[in-house]
C-alpha cells in the first residue's frame, strides 16, 4: 500500500534551517508530482511547494519563495524540503502528499516549531 513517512522536523532558531524528507513505498514514485502541505495550529492546511515527477519543474507559495527548496530522488524513493531562514511563522506540522487520480495520499507529519 501507498506509504508516505516524513522525517526531519524539530526545533529551531529564527533564522535556521531544517531539511525535511518523506520517503515513499507502495507506488511507483517517479511517476507522480510531490507536494509538500504545513497546517499550524488553528489554520488550514496549506500548500507550500509541488515538485514534477522528473523534478524540472517546482512551484512555492509565495510565504516561502527564496528560503524553501523542494527537490527529488528518483531512485532513492525520497522527497526532499530544504528550508532555510526559517521564521516563527513557518512554525507548523509539515505533510507531503500524493494524488493517484481522485485520492490524496498523506505521510503522518513532522512538526517544525521555530523559536527562541
């Protein structure tokens, strides 16, 4: 079955970085665009960065854009958020997501809290 298991989260300073993985199984994983979602408390969930199967092509949400990158590895299974500059208001739990036709596919979430 599709599995998706994020990993990398934590506490950190203003102003530091964290990289985020989610390693995918159960489907075959180059053939499928990524997405990375966040979902702070009291707020929806929101979309933070989409990445193409091949990984030419990437798309951030403007809160984000120049101190997040998303990133592949085809052939280690494994989709990638490296976030730098991080603010308190990056503080959220952190989700990568699959869509196979009509069905979102979820990872379980690591939370990032960024603070003194």
């Amino acid at each position: 079955q599709v599995q998706l298991v994020e990993s990398g989260g934590g506490l950190v300073q203003p102003g530091g970085s964290l990289r985020l993985s989610c390693a995918a199984s159960g489907f075959t994983f180059s053939a499928y665009g990524m997405n990375w979602y966040r979902q702070a408390p009291g707020k929806e969930r929101e979309l933070v960065a989409a990445i193409t199967r091949s990984g030419i092509s990437t798309n951030y949400a403007d809160s984000v854009k120049g101190r997040f990158t998303i990133s592949r590895d085809n052939v280690k299974n494994t989709l990638y958020l490296e976030m730098n500059s991080l603010k308190p208001e990056d503080t959220a739990v952190y989700y990568c997501k699959v869509v196979f036709g009509y069905s979102n596919y979820w990872g379980q979430g690591t939370q990032v809290t960024v603070s003194q």
